[in-house]
C-alpha cells in the first residue's frame, strides 16, 4: 500500500513539482503513453488543461515500483533473453 500522496492539486505543474520532472518530461510522457493517466479540460488541443486524478497517479507510481536497483537490472536482463 501506498503512502498517502502530499499532492496538493491535480494540475500538471503541482505534479511535476511532485515528481520532480520538468513540464517537458511530463509532456513526452503523456504523447508516449508512458505517465499517468490525464485528462484533458476545455479550450481544444492547444488551449486545454491538462489534469491528473490522485489515485490515476498513485496507480502509475505504484506499478513504476522497484525494491532495488538489482531487481530491476535483472528485470532488463530477463526481457533481452526472452527475446
């Protein structure tokens, strides 16, 4: 279980202070399909707000989970064998 997130909102600049990425980062994420779910608010593509839910992100953060550096270094190892 997740400790409860300190997110004070579900804007995208409380989230990259959060996370500590940069808007651009969180940007590429959305376009790859990489970060957590968003929403898009009003005004079109350009002009909209892009929102997050606190548990969309809770889920996205938990399933990036890694106990040790090690466990995730075998992880890549594993997928480059089964390839």
């Amino acid at each position: 279980m997740l400790c409860p997130l300190k997110l004070n909102s579900t804007r995208q600049p409380s989230l990259v202070q959060f996370l500590g990425l940069t808007v651009i980062a969180l940007e590429r994420m959305r376009q790859r399909g990489t970060g957590p779910a968003f929403y898009r608010v009003g005004g079109g593509r350009l002009r909209s707000r892009i929102g997050y839910r606190k548990n969309g992100v809770e889920t996205w953060l938990a399933g990036r989970r890694v106990l040790r550096s090690s466990e995730q270094a075998r992880q890549c190892a594993n997928s480059f064998a089964r390839d």
